[in-house]
C-alpha cells in the first residue's frame, strides 16, 4: 500500500443557499480544490452523498456530477452511506490511491437539503435509520439520541448543563469559522431554553440542515510535493460497523463502530489518543459527540462533562474537538459533512485555519458515523 | 493487480414480489452466493442500489443490508450508478480485490421497485436523466430513447418489425430461464401490436418493472481453486462516461460511454468481439439494445437489424446476446441488473445454465449503462 497525501481542499460556505444547486455547489468545491492542489490531471472521482434521490429527485449523479464539475471523461463514483456518506467516499478514494488503482482522485461531498422536492427534511433524514422496526413506529433520529441522552443523564449523574457547554464551545468556535453555517456566539441562556425538539434534546442540541458541498484532490504521497507546498498525510484510517437497529445492540450507551473504526485509525497510525492535536467529530446532537470522545478514547466513559468543565477541548486546550464549530454550528449537510471535517483538518495542519488556528497542529482526527452508530470511518491525519 | 475469480452465484426469481423486501431479497441473494463459493470468510461488501430512497425511504443501505445478510462487522459500501448500479458494484469490487485491498468480497445488488412510498415507478425511474433540462421539461427516459428510436429507423431505414424480432427473441430466451420475470414467449404479432408508450416505442420494446437481487463473490483468482470447482475469471473491465445531458452529446445514434468502456475492457482482455461466444447487454428498450451491439463492436452502424434476420444473435447463433432473456424479459430491477447479468454469465461458462446454454461458451461479456448512457460498465470472463 502506498502513502497517500491530500494536495488540495475546497469548501462552499454552508446555510441556506436557495441561489444554488446541487450541481453548482459541488462544481464550486471541486473547482476550488483543484486549484488549490495546482490543476493536476484527476484520474477518479468519488462522491459521497446520502439522498439527492430523495432531496432532489435526482439520482445518478456522479454521472451528473463530474460532468458539471468540468471532469467529465473521469470515472465517478457516488457513494451513499447516510450521514457518513462523506467520509465512506474519502475511505474508498484513499484505498484507490493507496493499493495503486489511480493516482491523482477527487474526494467530494455534497447535500442539497433546501428547497427540495418534498419539503419533508426530518422523514428524508430519519430514512438512515429502520423503516421497519424504528421510522415505522415513530422513532426519528432525534428521537433515538434523546432516549440515549436521557439514559446517558441518569446513569453517568449529567445535568443538560454539560451539554450546554459543548453547544456553546461550538458556536465559539464557528464564530471564527467563515464557512460556517452559524458563526455567531450562543449564550448558556440560549442554549439552556431553546425549544424542545424531543426531551431532554433541545433546538441548540441539534445540528442545523443546510446545504454545502466540499472536495479533496489526493494522491500518492511521493508525487504530492510537485504539487503542494504542504501535503498533509493520510496515515490512518478505519472503518467500522455495528448492528443497524438501535435496539438489537449490545450497549446503548457505546458506539461500537467508532470504536471498532477508531481501532484500526490508531494502530495503523501508530498513534494514541493522547498523541492528537485536534479532532473533528460527528456531534449530530450533543450526546453523540459525549459518547464519541468517549469511544474514541479521549476520556473514559461518563467523563466527557468534568473533560469539558476543564478546559480539555477547548480551542486554546489540550485536545481542541471541531475547532470548526462541529455539525452543531460549522453545519451538517449530511453527505458533505465527512469531507468538510478533513477539510478542516488539513487546514488546521497546513496552519492556515485562520482565527480559529489550533497552534502548532500536527495531528488531526476525523470521526463521521451514518445513523445512530450504524458505520463509522476514523482517518488520523498529519502534516 | 491481481487476477479476479468470480467463486459463487445467488439470484432471486425476478418479479413483482409483495412478499419480499428490500432486505429479504438481498438476504437470499447473498446467502446463495456464499453457499455457492463454500462460505468463506468475507472482507468487505460492495452493494449496488439505485434508489431505496425514493422507492423504500430507506437509505444507510449498506450498513442495514451487512447487517440483515449475515455480514454484521464487514466493511460494506453502497454505490450509486442509476441503472448501472450493479455493475458499478462490480467494478469497485473487482478493483478491491485486483489491488489487494481486499481478498474475498461479496458484491450484490438489489432494487425493491414494486409496493413503493410513493407508487410512482415511471417518475423515479426518470430521477436518472436530468431534472433540470430534461426530466422538468416533461422527457423522461422513454421519451429519450423514443426519439433516438425514431432517429434511428430514419437514418438506417430500419422498420419497427426488427425490433419486434429483438423483443420475440428475448422472450423465447427467457422462457428457458428459471429466474426470469416474463418467462414466456410473445408473437410477433403481439410484439407489433402492443400499447403505444412513447412512438414509436410500443410495450413489447421495453423492460418490464420488478423486484430483484443477485450476488456474486470474488476473490483473487490464486485463491480461487480452493473454493470453487470452476472459477470465471474476470479478464477484461471498462468504465466509460459522456456528457449527461442527452442534447450536449455530439452523436445521438452512438454511446459513447459504451464504446469507451468496450475499448478498454477489450484491450485489458485482449480480444476482439468476434472471439466472444456470448453477451449480456443492457436492452431498457430495444433500440437501447441495437445501440450498444453496435458500439460493443459486433456489428457496423445501422446494421444489427440485418444481423438479427441472419440469426447472428440467436441462442444457437454465432454470437447470443442476452441468453437470460435481457431487461425485456429476464427483468430490469435497477440495481440488481448489472449483478444477473455477470450472474448470468458466469452459469454460461460453467456450463449451468440449463435449457438456455450457450453450447461451449468460454468467453462472455456484460455490459450495464445508467440512464442513457451517461456511463457505462463493460466486463468481459472468461472460464
């Protein structure tokens, strides 16, 4: 297997872009990524997406997509793995890289959640999980992170403060983020008594829906110099997967996956924990993002509240979590979502994250999960 | 790159399957492929699926169908491709298991059409063209290749008869074909006659809608003989592309992603398409099917109705296209299609495939395009 470098990184800002399409917000990722990596020759297009079936009545779309894009010729993947569609897309283009299959690949993702063609963002989102023994009976996803949240609370003696916290430190830190959908400060009033959306989860628990799309050109590492002053490594990644129904699972408050993942990232980084500079991770609600450090291995389980109450991820800390602003206020267009964390990563590595620079970052992980834990990817990146 | 062996089979009896869904079909398709390769253990899972979205409001597929298949803990993936899911699926995984990313994959694909959330097959179906220039404008997919139809007998004075010939032909193959949706034979008389759907395309020249899986596994070919008694080899794979939108084509009587995907698929084999003893082509309507005879290379331009009359692609022809009945009359469950045709093949050269074999057949190719040709899969085997 060979090394594998990313030459390039291009992002649309996230919100509600009614003026734009899902194929001009790809086009314009993609166009800012090759740019950024010096226009090489792209052999492979991989494009992670959940649902522009559903969201945007159009299906076939790497077809679609790279041809928009100006790739048109190129091989194009799409790849639909639920909200982790993103990172499943980058996990397939790096082995391609990786075992020798292409060369110089484009990574992308995008979702076009507004304006779509029902209206109905809440049931298209939940269709990542059952239809038949969750969805059927009423069981969202929020639905299934407040019933963790609240057995979360009472198990590990966690107030909805905590959570507060990790929301706020969101927001904090989008608001130094100009991609970000929401890049503006919350109160821990705010945050506290938001509308309820499904007990104890409330709005500013929750990601926001908005459209984005985001794009990597990889290749093999040794080549990566003629083309980037900074190519940032690749140097784990892990892929792991749990049983699909929340209820047929071992333990409610672990995500398997992300363990599983998370194992194979480290050992094939030669890295621990302790040895990260920064992670970006999947806080879809704030108790996935609780039980995610924990599962990662940041601290141990239950001790995600009294890590946040001293400082641990805080951008100035020791182990800074989405310096983006996470899904919570960076944004969540669900099959970009992967793409944009790496994205942020290798800026940060590159140190060219701006007002929201981690100094001195070396190391970085990425953590993107579909449904409530179903799959899970974890890349370990480093400059 | 390593060699690839194809070392087990599984197919569903194609249909309209109240009693099935998505997962129950999936299941016994892979189960069939794993009792047919002696059960090895499985590395990683390529799934090809068009649209569970729109059809099942079910995404997150890969992780759901692992899970349900009996393959909870492996890596698996679902690809998009619109009507060339399938092959799609079998390209990633070939290239999985070529690289040395995996050793034993199963690769499957499935399409749950009837009893949909919405019951509107013909408008999901059109989610593969274009929904801004094309599919908003009122052209669905019929309508495009009605157009290139009329085109077609225009410019090579073909009469509608030559593709009634092609329909009669699929239905007697298929009538000789256990897991064929439509395994009877139609006249010419009822060919000609049919309803009108799109003129001049009448409902004889067109796949019928239906419920479908079908699996396969691979593994590197030095491997094989440990598993299987008669390993196909896959000799030969191309992926070619053009522009999405039917009107920016510069040929509209051509697919150029098919002759791209051929020329690469024969060059990797290399043979000719005269050394091949059969095919399994991509006939959503008949004059999709004279198309890509001709871009395939097995006759000249305009000539394929002439060739028919001549008994060129008969079952007990110089060359038979489509032994298992074809989308006509085999079936065409979207994203199962590219994975029973390689299923197909595969019994060709082992010389299973019962009333219908291809006497000696050694050699055989596939070919699955999305939509109208937007991109394109050739894979050529050999025993």
């Amino acid at each position: 297997m060979r090394k594998v470098a990313i030459i390039g990184v291009g992002m649309t800002k996230i919100g509600h872009l009614f003026s734009e399409s899902l194929r001009s917000l790809f086009s314009k990722a993609v166009r800012g990524a090759l740019e950024d990596a010096g226009s090489p020759k792209i052999d492979a297009l991989y494009l992670g997406n959940m649902s522009a079936g559903q969201f945007n009545n159009q299906e076939n779309i790497a077809a679609l997509l790279s041809d928009f894009a100006g790739l048109n010729g190129t091989p194009a993947t799409r790849i639909e793995e639920g909200c982790g569609s993103g990172a499943a897309a980058i996990y397939t283009g790096y082995k391609a890289v990786a075992s020798g299959t292409h060369d110089f690949v484009v990574v992308g993702g995008v979702e076009k959640m507004m304006d779509t063609a029902t209206n109905d963002t809440t049931s298209i989102t939940s269709t990542v999980t059952d239809q038949e023994y969750e969805a059927f009976l009423g069981l969202s996803l929020v639905g299934i992170n407040a019933m963790v949240m609240r057995l979360y609370m009472n198990t590990f003696e966690v107030e909805r403060e905590s959570f507060a916290k990790f929301s706020v430190q969101m927001h904090d830190n989008a608001s130094k983020n100009p991609y970000a959908q929401l890049p503006f400060k919350i109160s821990m009033d705010k945050a506290m008594n938001s509308d309820p959306v499904a007990e104890p989860i409330h709005l500013m628990d929750c990601a926001p829906i908005g459209d984005g799309a985001a794009a990597l050109v990889l290749c093999p590492k040794e080549y990566a110099k003629n083309f980037a002053s900074s190519p940032i490594e690749i140097i784990g990644a892990g892929h792991g997967t749990d049983h699909f129904i929340f209820h047929t699972r071992n333990d409610f408050l672990s995500l398997k996956a992300t363990r599983d993942a998370a194992r194979e990232a480290y050992r094939m980084a030669e890295i621990t924990p302790g040895q990260l500079d920064l992670m970006e991770i999947h806080d879809t609600f704030s108790i996935t993002a609780f039980l995610t450090m924990e599962d990662l291995g940041l601290v141990e389980k239950g001790a995600v509240a009294q890590a946040i109450d001293e400082g641990l991820i805080s951008l100035d800390g020791p182990l800074p979590v989405n310096p983006s602003g996470g899904l919570k206020a960076r944004g969540h267009p669900i099959g970009a979502t992967g793409v944009y964390q790496m994205a942020e990563v290798v800026l940060q590595l590159r140190g060219e994250a701006g007002a929201r620079q981690v100094p001195g970052a070396e190391t970085g992980l990425t953590n993107n999960i579909s449904g409530f834990g179903a799959s899970s990817f974890v890349h370990i990146l480093r400059s």
